[in-house]
C-alpha cells in the first residue's frame, strides 16, 4: 500500500499538466455559476443551464478522466531522455477530445445517475437523523429564524457571529446532524471509489459499470477500505487547514494549489489501484 501512495506521487508529479483541465474547468463552472445566479429568472432558463451544466460536466470528465488513464499507461513506460518524456507527457492533452468521443453519453449517465442516488439518500438521511438525533423543539426553529433574518447580524458579522448567537444545546444538535451527513457522505463516496475507473477502462455503460465497481470493491473489501480511510483523512485534514487559510490570501493561494495537487493525486491513485488490480484481468 506504502509503495503504491509513492507511485501515484511520481506519477502525478510527471504528470502535473493533469491539473490545467481542472483547473480551467473549475473556474469556468465557477463564473457560469456567478453568471447564472444573477440571471436565471424563469424555469426554461433554469432548465436551459441546468442542461448546460450536465453537458459541461460530460465533456470535462470524459476527457480529463481518460487523460488520467493515459497518464497511467504512461507510468509504465521508461525514457532515457527526459525531454521525451516531456513530450510525450504533452501529448496527453491530445486524449482528451477522444476521450470525449468515447464516454460523453457516459459521464452524462454519471451525472443522472448521481442525481438519482442523491435524491434517495437525502430522505433516508432525513429519516435517519430524526428517528436517531431527533428535530428542533418550536423555540429553537424560532430562534434560528430570528437570527436568519438579522440583516445586522448578515451583514457584519456572519457565520461565526451566527454560530456564536446559538446554544449549547443547538451546537451540539447541529455537530450530530453534521456528523451523521458526513458519515452517510462518506459511506457513497466509498461506494463509488471504483465506478469512472470501470467506465473508462472495462464498462462504458454508467449503471453496469457501477454494479460491476461495487462488486470489485467488496471483493477487496479491507485494502480498498485501507485506501479510501487513508485518503478521507488526508483530504479532511487538508480541508480543515484551508479553513484557517482564509484569513491570509498568501496562504489561501498556497492551499488552493495544494488542493488541485491533492485532487489529481487523489485520481490518479485511484487509477493506478485499479490499473495494477485489474488491468490485466478478464473482465469486459
């Protein structure tokens, strides 16, 4: 497991051009989103980005996703020279219109299908959490509305002001929601660690490619479990210090760089677990 960790990082950092299309589609989606927020003002509009933004997000993962694959494949290759390395770490960005060509239609399924997932979660989620935690008494929904409207409170102050102003008990009430989201997050992520690896590499179809994903990820069920922890504390911790990182715009770009770092290791580890586990397998 140890080595496999040090080979996503040589791979990665051979391989860094992989941030450039996340980077580009990140701060894209970020300005359609400004864009939209200011001018969707009917439901045909709303459906018309809605539709844009599934289309955005098929043609990023298709292409940047078989980049990976391709960075991978050329993990395995040994140059002499490392300007030919260069180039043909380059040549990478030419994969990603073939990727497009290829899984369009099936990262578009990705997206409807983790919609769907989504909408069954949440009710169980909610289910969860009132049989388990239980709801907010009248006096506290009251509470909480009040100080939702306080436009002063808004304006100046903000979050920690808010969370300041609520009691003990609420903060409590709150961390057990928080805590029990997390937990049910966490619990789909790992689900579908292994689901764009399939897709790419052995199943284009979206929904045989995430039966046939869990199926292999049960079937290795303690290293993938080992994998996916490892990873879930690396990305928490480094989570937790960008929220402090806020306060300095030095320190913020600096963590920023480091989670689009930490975002392509995370990918590409995850491919190269599945490429060593079941690349030379049988299974199509």
């Amino acid at each position: 497991m140890r080595e496999l960790f040090k080979e996503a990082i040589r791979v990665t950092n051979y391989n860094i051009i992989l941030a450039i299309p996340l980077i580009v589609f990140i701060k894209v989606l970020d300005l359609y989103s400004l864009y939209s927020k200011y001018n969707i003002d009917s439901t045909p509009k709303f459906l018309i980005a809605s539709i844009t933004v599934l289309f955005m997000f098929g043609v990023f993962c298709a292409g940047w996703f078989y980049m990976v694959k391709g960075a991978v494949k050329l993990s395995k290759k040994v140059f002499v020279l490392d300007t030919d390395r260069a180039k043909a770490t380059l040549h990478l960005f030419k994969k990603f219109p073939v990727g497009v060509g290829k899984f369009f239609l099936s990262f578009v399924g990705v997206y409807v299908i983790f919609l769907f997932i989504q909408a069954i979660a949440t009710p169980i989620v909610y289910l969860l959490g009132v049989n388990i935690i239980g709801g907010l008494d009248t006096e506290s929904m009251q509470h909480l509305q009040e100080l939702a409207i306080n436009s002063e409170l808004a304006a100046n102050q903000g979050m920690p002001a808010f969370i300041d102003k609520l009691s003990v008990e609420q903060i409590i009430f709150f961390g057990k929601w928080s805590l029990l989201f997390m937990s049910v997050t966490s619990i789909v992520m790992y689900l579908l660690m292994l689901w764009i690896p399939e897709i790419i590499c052995f199943t284009p179809n979206p929904l045989l490619a995430l039966w046939r994903s869990v199926v292999k990820l049960f079937k290795d069920f303690f290293t993938t479990v080992r994998l996916f922890i490892t990873l879930w504390f690396m990305g928490f911790a480094l989570l937790f210090i960008n929220t402090f990182a806020v306060i300095n715009p030095i320190a913020y770009i600096i963590m920023s760089i480091i989670l689009f770092y930490f975002s392509v290791y995370f990918v590409v580890l995850i491919f190269l677990y599945f490429d060593k586990k079941y690349a030379g397998g049988d299974e199509q």
